[in-house]
DNA sequence: GTCTATATTCTGATAGAC
DNA sequence: GTCTATCAGAATATAGAC
C-alpha cells in the first residue's frame, strides 16, 4: 500500500491499482493477484467489488478510451481557433498527457487489436473527427499547396505518428540516442512546438 | 492444418504456427495449445522440439527482431548512396515489409516493454545507426537547413513514426477514413513517395 | 467489508503406449 | 516421432468465518 492508497476508499484503491497493472501490463498480462496486491488489499475483496478481472479490465478500457480522447475532442470541432492553433493545442495537450501516461497507446492500440468486439472506441473517434471544424481546415489547407492534395488521412497519420510512436518506442530510442529519461522527456517538450512547424511544411508540399 | 503445412517438418509446422499466433497476440495471451493447433499436430509434440514456451517464444522474437532490423541494416550503412536515395529505400522497405507483416511492429514493441531482459536488439540498433553512414548524411543535411539544427533523434521519431504508426493504429484510422483493407495499402503505396519528400521539407525548417 | 481457506478452471509440461 | 492421458502449478473466483 502505497501513499497515495491513504484517505481512498476501497474502490477507489482497487481501481488505482487495476489502472496501474493492466495499463503497464495489459490484460493477458495481468494477474488480479498482482493488483490486489498493489492495491494493498486481499484478491478476495476485488472480486467482491467488480466480480471478474474482466469487469474490472473493462473500466479501465474506458477509462483509458476517454481520457485518449478527452485531447482531442475538445480542441477539433472548435470554430472559433485556426488551423495552426489546434495543430499546436493538440500536440502540446498530447505531449503532456503522454509525458504523465508514457503507456497509454501502447494499452490501447494493443487491446483494441486483441479485444475489438471491445471497441466502443472506433464510432466515437470517427464521430468526433468526421466532418469537424479540423477536417474541414485541412482539406482548405491541403489546397492551398502546391498541386495535388493529399489523402487528409496522411495528415492524420503524420501528425498522430509523430506525436505518439516517441512514446511507444522510447526504450529503444533511450538506447540509440544514448540519452536518459529527462534528456527525453526534453526532446518531447522541443516537439510541443516543431511538430507543427514540421505539419505545415509538409502540407506545403502537397 | 492449413496448406501450407503440407510438405514441412514438423518442426517447421510448429515454427510457423508459432510465429503466426505469438506475433498476433503476443506472449501472454498465447497457448501452446493454440500453437499446436494451428500447427495441426499434438501439443505434447511442442515440447518435444522444443522443451518450453519460452524456449519456443525465444526463437520467433528473435527471428521477428532480426527481420525487423535487416530493413535498416543493409541501407543504413551504404556509402554510396545519398540520403534522399537512403530515406526512399527506408520507406520503401519498411512498407513493404509492414504491409505483408503488420503485426510486427505492435509485437516487438511490447514485447521489447514486457521484457527487457530479452533486448539483445538495444545494442544491435545502436550499433547500426550510431556513426553509421546515415547518421552523417543526416547531420549535413540538419545544418543545411534555415538555422538551429534539431536532434537527430526527432529525424529517426519523424521518419519511423511516419512509417510504421499507420500499421500500429490501422484499426482506428479504417474506422477514421471510412476505408477498407485495400485502400489502406493503396495509401501505404502513396506513402513510400511521399514520406521521404516530406522527411526533405522538415529538414529544411531546421 | 475484509479476511482465510478452498473450489474450479486453465495451462504448461510430462509419462508412457504405440 | 507422434499420440492419449494425466500431472502439477497457476490463476480466477467463491464460501464462509469474523
């Protein structure tokens, strides 16, 4: 039992637990033993709270689902902010999230392939996106450069991947940089404000 | 036992199922039974080729790390080669490779996580790139640029988040773009012009 | 609500016949 | 080499005392 457990209630350590194992974990990884244990409380009393590892592991999805999509639903459907401006928020809001929670996409991309039927995910992130204030911004964005528009999924990928696969596959970027933890975390803060230099001029070359 | 089996060992039977399903699902959520099925022979014959899950597990992360890296390998290296002609073959190879395997990169990536004692790849990876050919070549071009010249490691996050994301995070971009299995591939096809030209317009805003 | 003890199921691995 | 049957241990889940 950890400091943090202090002044929670027994849910509530449970869930803190659960949230920490499966998404450093993932699911096929995760033994209720080891969260009941981090919980500080008995495997008994998680069963008595959430009746299965599934039910459990099903919170945590969601949870996880929405705090990935929190970013990016409030910035994009936004009228009133330039195209610049939600590159910026986007992957500054993201650069942030993923400094705090460097396993998110991983647990996510990763689950959501093994356990589709769980992928309540894939209408709201389309909803959210499809025929927002964003797309439309980069299709006129996409036509003001030079010739042929691209695929806006391009756009998508390429800011996405930039974004997100630092995090992903930090441990072998640690090692081919030579660098540590905070020279990292350093190079993700110089991203918060190049990646969208880095967006616009390649939609300049579209 | 599917066609492909007909005319293997066994011991190539059980190799290949092996390969197909811990790269699918990863370690933990793999069953040698599942192998063995899959394979179209007894479980108990697993063990007799090869004595354990790990040993069996072993083999084909090594196998998918060495494939994963003979992409760079040959390039990175070449001294005859300019960088533009580097970063189209990177591209090129990488989603041609990706494209008959996506799997692979979701599997080595958390594997790599899970199991760090494993990672005979860091040193590999370091090797091959650190004072390689291409890390030159980049650091030129990252001078040539406006002004401030970036760390070259935001180059190797652009190129390979470009590159491999699209694979990792397929699912939700089908579901994104409202496109099928083969329109992605035509948009990876596009990828492998497109990367290297936009990989040239972010060096220039350096 | 919380614990200990136990039931139940699953899974990796082996024994032994052929 | 290959199979069936089985074991041993692990992991999820529950029973029942407090």
């Amino acid at each position: 039992m950890t400091a943090k457990n202090i002044d929670k209630s027994t849910e509530e350590k449970i869930i803190t637990a659960a949230r920490k194992v499966f998404t450093e974990k993932g699911y096929a990884a995760t033994r209720t033993r080891d969260i009941a244990e981090v919980a500080g409380i008995n495997l008994a009393l998680l069963n008595y709270y959430f009746r299965s590892k599934e039910k459990l592991f099903d919170l945590i999805m969601m949870e996880n689902l929405h705090q990935f999509m929190a970013v990016v639903k409030e910035i994009v459907n936004d009228q009133n902010t330039s195209l610049d401006k939600k590159l910026e928020s986007i992957a500054a809001n993201y650069i942030d999230l993923l400094t705090e929670q460097p396993n998110l996409p991983l647990f996510i991309l990763t689950e959501m392939r093994h356990h589709p039927q769980k992928l309540v995910m894939n209408m709201d992130v389309k909803k959210t996106l499809q025929g927002s204030a964003l797309m439309k911004q980069l299709a006129i964005a996409a036509k003001e450069g030079k010739g042929v528009a691209q695929h806006p999924l391009h756009l998508i990928m390429n800011l996405m991947g930039m974004i997100i696969f630092p995090f992903i596959a930090s441990p072998i970027l640690l090692a081919i940089g030579d660098i540590n933890d905070n020279e990292f975390k350093q190079l993700m803060l110089e991203r918060k404000k190049l990646i969208p230099i880095w967006i616009k001029a390649i939609l300049k070359t579209s």
